[in-house]
C-alpha cells in the first residue's frame, strides 16, 4: 500500500513580479543602448516642437534671428525632457510600476542599473537645466523668469516623484499641456523678445495639445498596468473609448488651430502636411489589438509634432 506522506520541506512559492528582478536570474550589464531607450529618444520632439513655434512667433515681433537665445531655450527643453525620462525611470521603477509594462524594459526596473544611478542622471539633467537657464536670465535680465524655470523642474520631478505624483492621479495630461506646450513656447518667445503675442500662445496651445496626445497613446498602452499597479492615469479614469477620443480630440484641435492661423499667414496651410504621421497615428489608436502597437503612435504623433513646428516656424518666418 503507497504512503500518503509526503517527504518534510520548504513549499516552493510561485515567484512573483518582473522576472528581471528574480535574484537568481543573471542580469547583464546595461549597454549603451539601454541607456539611449532610457533616455525615450522618441519624446524628445516634443521638446524641439515648442521652441520651434516659439522662435518663430518672436520672428514675428522682431525679424532679428536671436539665434544663441534660440539654441539656449532648445537646450532647456532637451535637457529637461530627457530628465523628466529618467526621473519617470527611477520613480515607477522602484514603485514597481514598470514590472509588467509593454514597452521597452526600463533601466531601474530591469534592475540593470541602481536605482541610485538612475536618480543621480536624473537629478544632473535638472542641474543642467537649472545651469543653461540661469545663463539665459542673466543674458536677458529677465530675472522673474527663474520661478518659470524652478516651476518647471520641480513639475517635472512630481510627476511620478515623491509621495503624491500627480501623474498618478490623472493630473499628468493637464501639466504636459501646461509645461511642454503653452510654458515651453511662450516662454521660448519671451526670453527673446520680452513679448508673448498670439501667435506664440496659439502655437503654444497645439504645441501642448499634441504633446497631450503622445501621453495619451503611452497611458492608453500601460492602461491594463498601471490599473493594476495603483497608478490612476487619465486613461484609466476615462477607459480606452474615452482616450481614444481624447486622442483624436487633441489631434483635431492641434491642426484646426493650423487652419485658423492659416488665415493670417497662409503659408501655415503646409502644417497640414503634418497629417501625413497624425492620421496613420489615429488609426493605429483605433483599431491596434496589441498594446505595443500603441508605441508606435505614439512615435509617429511625436515625429508629427516636430513636423508641425517646424512648419508653424517656416509659416512665421514668411
């Protein structure tokens, strides 16, 4: 007759969590690569985009290319969109929202580098910020301008940082908005003009709203994670029918607004070539089955935003 009993030992638990972070996996170091994927090279229009519509709205106001001011404001931009990147890295990674991600692995939590490291790139692309930024208020004088600049890293730190990021509570589209579109263009203007005429606030606003799109296609990617994870972005208070929407909204908007500065400078009807990435992106948004099909969109609606500043920019110039 076999024995019921069972030999005495430790239960072997199902592991839980990201693989990459099993401890007797071996984890390769990170590469060059990784640290370009980190950096989501794919956003960074988004940054140039901006400062684009903002350098040409000062054309508008003086004919003058102030062309070191220009190059100092895109550098602001760069910089702190690249921080923003690894700050976004470093804060979900060690809250464990990137475990089950569809993206790219990230570099905090694939545990291939620190997370130590991850913050200090973090917080050195800020001080790089701070740095370039200083240097444009002191070429100016404009000196109210360092509470825009400390405004704008301290937002771009919250985001997913510290205890109450607002990008976990569906905040993260209304300060993009803010920030990478009516601040990053008006601003852009201001320091080398001294003038914010409505040119650069139009610009500023399609700017913000196609910068919200490019947020909107990464939360609508994530949605099933970051719902699972405690993360309440936009998408996953609104579900997938309403940021499709919200999506299409924002895109729409961006390039009727093209249209309305058109009849004032009709060169400006060349930004509707821009729909050549905007309407392949829309498409992707309703009708992928996968969520990594969303990255795509979600670079295609970045590239079109840097095809539609520069062609805003070509439009004030003329």
């Amino acid at each position: 007759m076999a024995s019921s009993s069972r030999t005495p030992g430790k239960k072997r638990s199902p592991s839980r969590g990201n693989p990459a972070k099993t401890p007797t996996r071996h984890i390769p170091k990170p590469t060059f690569g990784d640290w370009v994927g980190a950096a989501r090279l794919r956003t960074l229009p988004l940054a140039v985009a901006p400062v684009l519509i903002g350098t040409g709205a000062a054309h508008v106001v003086d004919i003058r290319f102030h062309w070191v001011l220009a190059i100092g404001c895109l550098a602001v931009a760069v910089l702190l969109q690249i921080g923003v990147n690894f700050s976004n890295d470093y804060s979900d990674g060690v809250r464990g929202t990137d475990d089950f991600r569809h993206g790219p692995t990230r570099l905090t939590a694939s545990r291939k580098v620190k997370a130590r490291t991850v913050l200090i790139v973090a917080l050195s692309f800020f001080a790089l910020v701070g740095l370039v930024g200083l240097a444009l208020v002191i070429r100016t004088q404009q000196w109210w301008m360092l509470v825009v600049g400390a405004a704008c890293i301290v937002a771009a730190w919250f985001y997913t940082g510290g205890k109450k990021p607002y990008g976990y509570h569906a905040l993260g589209e209304l300060f993009v908005f803010v920030f990478f579109g009516l601040v990053a263009t008006v601003g852009t203007t201001w320091i080398q003009v001294q003038s914010a005429p409505q040119e650069a606030w139009l610009g500023g606003v399609a700017a913000g709203l196609l910068a919200v799109a490019v947020l909107v296609a990464n939360n609508l990617r994530d949605i099933d994670q970051d719902r699972a994870s405690g993360k309440k972005t936009l998408s996953v208070v609104i579900g997938r029918r309403g940021s499709q929407i919200l999506f299409t909204v924002c895109v729409v908007l961006a390039f009727a607004i093209a249209a309305l500065i058109a009849v004032f400078y009709p060169v400006a009807w060349l930004v509707m070539m821009a729909l050549l990435g905007a309407i392949p992106a829309l498409l992707i948004v309703w009708m992928y089955r996968e969520p990594r099909e969303l990255v795509t969109a979600l670079s295609v609606t970045s590239l079109t935003s840097l095809a539609y500043g520069a062609l805003l920019m070509w439009a004030y110039f003329g």
